[in-house]
C-alpha cells in the first residue's frame, strides 16, 4: 500500500478506524479487519506488529509465543 503516517499505526486496530474516509468508501470494507485480527491474535497470546513508511508500504506481522507454534504435519502424498 501507500505507506501509513505514524501516527495512525496505534489507531489501526481500532473498529470502524479509517485513515482517508472517502478513499475507504470507493475501496469498500468496513474497517473492522485489524480489529479482527487483533483480537484473533489475543486469544493465541500473539501480537500484531504494524510498522509502515509513508511511500514505501507496510508490514503487518503475527508474533506467536513459541508455546503456541508446531511444525506443520506434512500431508501423506
Ligand atoms: N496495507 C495498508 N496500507 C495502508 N493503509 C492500510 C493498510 N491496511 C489497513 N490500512 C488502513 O487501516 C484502516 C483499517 O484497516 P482494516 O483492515 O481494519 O479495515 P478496512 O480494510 O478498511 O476494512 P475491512 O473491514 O474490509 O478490512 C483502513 O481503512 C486503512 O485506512
Ligand atoms: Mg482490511
């Protein structure tokens, strides 16, 4: 994306928190998607890291507790 002011990053996480309202309204969504995957991430002890420059992009990040992570099954072929 375009990048995110500083400023906002705290309030992403927000329900219904929108950076440009009227850009948001002809993407579409609801601005309840951060909120969402915050609370997701609570439940797993986890935590969402948000760290952006404006004109560069964004990384959103899911940091697990290693209690909570396993090595994935690979599936029998
Ligand atoms: N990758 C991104 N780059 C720039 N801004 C972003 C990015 N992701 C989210 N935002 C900003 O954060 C706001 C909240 O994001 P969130 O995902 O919670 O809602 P949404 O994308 O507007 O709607 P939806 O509920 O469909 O996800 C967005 O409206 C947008 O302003
Ligand atoms: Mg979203």
């Amino acid at each position: 994306g375009p990048g995110i002011a500083a400023e906002h990053i705290p309030r992403l996480t927000e329900r219904f928190y929108r950076i440009d309202r009227s850009r948001s309204r002809e993407t579409g969504g609801t601005g309840l998607g951060l909120a969402i995957v915050k609370h997701i991430a609570q439940r797993h002890g986890a935590e969402l890291r948000i760290e952006s420059t404006v004109g560069k992009g964004s990384r959103f990040a899911l940091v697990f507790p290693a209690n909570r992570v396993r090595e994935a099954r690979l599936l029998a072929k």
